[in-house]
C-alpha cells in the first residue's frame, strides 16, 4: 500500500479538543487531543478489512501481536468475517495471539516471541495476516518478519492501524495501514502507557500529566 491510500492526520488541524468528544473521566487531565474518534477508526477498520479480503486468496492465518494490537485484531476479524472475496466466497480464518518483545544490544537486534519454534512450524505452506498496532521505527516488524520466514509461510502480509512519521523510521511499510499520525506517543483502542489507558476508546495523544501520572 502507497501513502495516497492510507489517512494522513499527522498535522494540527487534525486534532480534535477534548470537548467535542466523550472522555473517561479518569483521564481528562492525561490526554492532551484526540486524534481518531473511535467512530472513525472502526469505519476504516471496515475498509482495510474489505482490501484484505478482496485480496485472499484462501484461508488466511490471522496473528495477532500482543497487547497492543488486540482491540485492532478483534474489529478486523470481526469484519473480515462478514465479507466475500471477488469470487463470492468468505475467507476461513485461523486466529494466532503471539506476544512479542524486542531486544537491542552491542551487537544484535532481534525479537523473542511467546510462542515456541514448534508452534511456529505450523505456520509452514500457510497465508499468514500479521494485524500490529502500530509501526514506529519499524525494527520490531522487519526482526519478527525475519523470523516468521524462517517457518516457510506461503505468503506473510502485515496490516498496522498506525504508522508513525518519524525521523527514526528504516522505512518499513506493512501491506495495509490505517492511518499516518504525527511523531508523539498516542494511546487509547489497546494502545497503552505503562499498561494503562488500554480502556480508552480513541486514539488520543498523551500530555505531561498523563506521562507524570502513569510513570513507572
Ligand atoms: P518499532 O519497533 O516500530 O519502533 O516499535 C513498535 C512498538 O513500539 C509498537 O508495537 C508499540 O508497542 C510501541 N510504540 C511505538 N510508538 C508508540 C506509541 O505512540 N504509543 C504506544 N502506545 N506504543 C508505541
């Protein structure tokens, strides 16, 4: 997927005030502006599920990268799970949940994941559909495509709910993203700060109170 077809709302104008929309009251004084209303999200969540589709060719083996892609996973799968392919025909899904964390020393990178190499092995001949949350620098999703390949799918494709434009990025770009936000930390629909504003519904940016608040 090329940038024309994603949604850029990396700049100003595409913040909304906290005022037009339903905040929990538990984190009025953490976020700073909502960037996509949770209305928005599933509309698009809609489309990129219809792209999928249109797409498959068979069954498709849906990975979903733990925690934060989790709320993203559920949506889509339930999307997907409506639609036909341009032959008429649903899509047989198979679900994975695969927790992954990146490393960085002196001299690699890599990522570890929760499943075992013997699980992995079942991946062998099939179409995987890796649904991440967000994509920031991008290291995490080339080390684990790294990875996955080593298992022999028939075919890996990768959809991000969010890209972020960064300076840092290695240029990374999955087959199918939701929408470009600007470089600040964001949070809400799963995705987290310490574990917390899992339970917000927009995807909003953090201020320095929500940063001081939840602070390890
Ligand atoms: P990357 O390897 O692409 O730099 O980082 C990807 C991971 O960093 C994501 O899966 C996510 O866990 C975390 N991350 C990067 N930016 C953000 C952000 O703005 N908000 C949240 N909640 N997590 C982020």
């Amino acid at each position: 997927m090329d940038s024309s077809q994603w949604i850029d709302v990396t700049t100003e104008k595409n913040h909304y005030s906290l005022d037009h929309f339903v905040i929990p009251t538990h984190y009025e004084q953490d976020v700073s502006s909502i960037l996509i209303p949770h209305g928005v999200i599933m509309d698009r969540v809609n489309k990129l599920a219809r792209l999928i589709v249109e797409e498959a060719t068979g069954p498709l083996v849906v990975c979903c990268i733990l925690k934060g892609g989790h709320q993203y996973f559920a949506d889509l799968v339930n999307a997907v799970k409506k639609l036909t392919n341009k032959d008429g025909k649903t899509i047989p899904l198979s679900l994975e949940f695969i927790r992954v964390k990146s490393y960085k020393n002196d001299k690699s990178e890599g990522v570890t994941m929760s499943i075992t190499d013997e699980e992995c092995n079942e991946f062998k001949g099939k179409n995987l559909l890796i649904v991440e949350d967000i994509i920031d620098t991008g290291a995490t999703m080339v080390q684990l495509l790294k990875k996955l390949e080593t298992f022999s799918p028939k075919s890996v494709k990768v959809t991000s709910l969010l890209i972020k434009k960064t300076p840092k990025s290695n240029g990374y770009i999955p087959d199918y993203v939701g929408f470009s936000i600007p470089d600040e930390f964001v949070v809400g629909y799963a995705l987290d700060y310490n574990e917390y504003f899992r339970d917000l519904d927009h995807i909003c940016v953090i201020s320095e109170h929500g940063k001081k608040a939840y602070a390890v």
